[in-house]
C-alpha cells in the first residue's frame, strides 16, 4: 500500500508556492503520492482556488520522488490535444512522475458546468470522456492521430516525442456506479469515490486490475482499507474552512 495526500487546493491553500512548499515538506515526511482536486468553482463557503495544473508545475519543480497528478480532471469541459501538450511537458519537468486522474465531473451543488456553458448531461460527458480519453492518448503515443468523432476532430496531427513512460491513467467514479470500472478496466487504476467501507473495496479488488485508488480522512485507520486490497489510500485535505497548521500537521506526520 502506498500514501498520498489529496489535496484541494483551496482558500488558503490557492497558492501554487504553498502547493510546492507543502509537497517538498511531504516527501520529506515520506509520502508516496500528492494529488489535486480540478475545478473552476464549488460550493460555498469556498471562495479562492487555484488552478491544478499552475500547482503541478509548482511540486514536479520541489520534490524528486513524489508522484503527483490531477484527481481528478473532468475531461469533457478540456480540449485533449491542450491537455495532452500539458501533461507531456510536466511529465517531462517532473521526470515522469505523473498520473492522469480523469472522470465526468459533478455538476451539483456549485453547478460547475452549468455556470460556463458547458455540458451538463453526464451521459454525453461519459462519451465526451471515452472519446477524450482516445485522442490524448493516441496524441501521447507519438503517433499521428487521425480521428473524427461526435465531439473532437484530429486531422494526422502527431505530438512526437512521447513521454519516456506512458503516463499512468486513472478513472474515478462514484460506487457503485459500473460504467466508471468499465472504463477503468482499459487503463491503469479505478478511484471509486464514496466507498464507505472495506468490505466494499474487497468486492472491487476481486474485480479491479490496476491499481485500487481510496481517499479517506485524516482521522481514518488507513491499515484495513490496505488489508482490502488498495494500492494507494489518499488522505483528504480539505476542501472546506481549511486550517494551515493543522494541514501542516498532516503533512509533516510520517505516513
């Protein structure tokens, strides 16, 4: 089992120089892993936020070991060929350290999706993710992409060269819904969202092939989830009525 920390990068943690000072001070704790949320806005009383990606250059930059990434992004509201140039120059900037977190994303409580214009229906998203999902990986492959699609269009456009490693994907959902694991069986790790319990993650690993995602808060014995099968077990910061000292003290705590 390894250990992240999953961190919204909110309020007074909207500061991409506190994002790298706070990485460099996790692996120096001796944490695996250091994620953060993606969004544009969320529900009240949340006010500042900082952009994810600002903030990944930001720890690729501090840390030499820690893998790091978004999680998660909702594709359906990003171009794929933007996002696929972002995510080879911080695997190059971070030695290939990188995993790709993606999902549908939420349209509750903030209305993220609604307030930009942006599609609101998660079937279509769902499609939007599964066809995104297809042309940032064959971009990332190196390979001329020639795709034309319901939602993108890619004419033999090439992004040469590719990563030195494939960066890792990750799909997250919310359990127990079945399409997310679907998908996740044909990349590298499943995030289920909302897993209340270790007996539930077992069920899931005796499904799961890649890597078994779970965040929990900090108060959570992390050991029975691990003994359920998880490969990482993140602990949550956040997102609301953040403390400085106290995320310092979480930080700072071996894991």
């Amino acid at each position: 089992m390894r250990r992240g920390l999953f961190v919204a990068p909110f309020d007074v943690l909207a500061d991409p120089r506190l994002i790298g000072d706070l990485a460099a001070d996790a692996e120096a704790a001796g944490w695996d892993g250091f994620f953060v949320w993606d969004h544009l806005r969320y529900s009240e009383p949340v006010q500042r936020i900082a952009d994810p990606w600002i903030c990944m250059a930001a720890i690729a930059m501090r840390t030499q070991r820690l893998v790091f990434g978004p999680m998660v992004t909702p594709l359906p509201r990003r171009r794929p060929q933007v996002l696929a140039r972002q995510a080879a120059s911080l695997a190059a900037l971070s030695g290939d350290r990188l995993v790709l977190g993606f999902g549908i994303g939420d349209d509750w409580g903030a209305g993220e999706f609604d307030a930009f214009g942006d599609e609101t229906d998660p079937k279509v998203r769902g499609r939007m993710l599964d066809e995104g999902l297809e042309v940032l990986t064959g971009l990332l492959s190196g390979e001329p992409v020639d795709h034309a699609g319901e939602h993108y269009t890619v004419r033999e456009v090439a992004f040469p060269p590719a990563p030195a490693r494939p960066i890792p994907i990750w799909i997250a959902g919310r359990y127990p819904n079945r399409n997310p694991q679907r998908r996740a069986a044909r990349f590298d790790g499943y995030f289920p969202i909302q897993v209340e319990t270790p007996e539930q993650l077992t069920a899931l690993r005796a499904e799961v092939t890649g890597d078994l995602v779970v965040d929990l808060q900090p108060d959570v014995d992390p050991a029975p989830w691990g003994d359920a099968g998880a490969d990482w077990v993140l602990t949550r910061v956040g997102p609301y009525r953040i403390d400085l000292d106290a995320v310092r003290a979480i930080v700072s705590a071996a894991p």
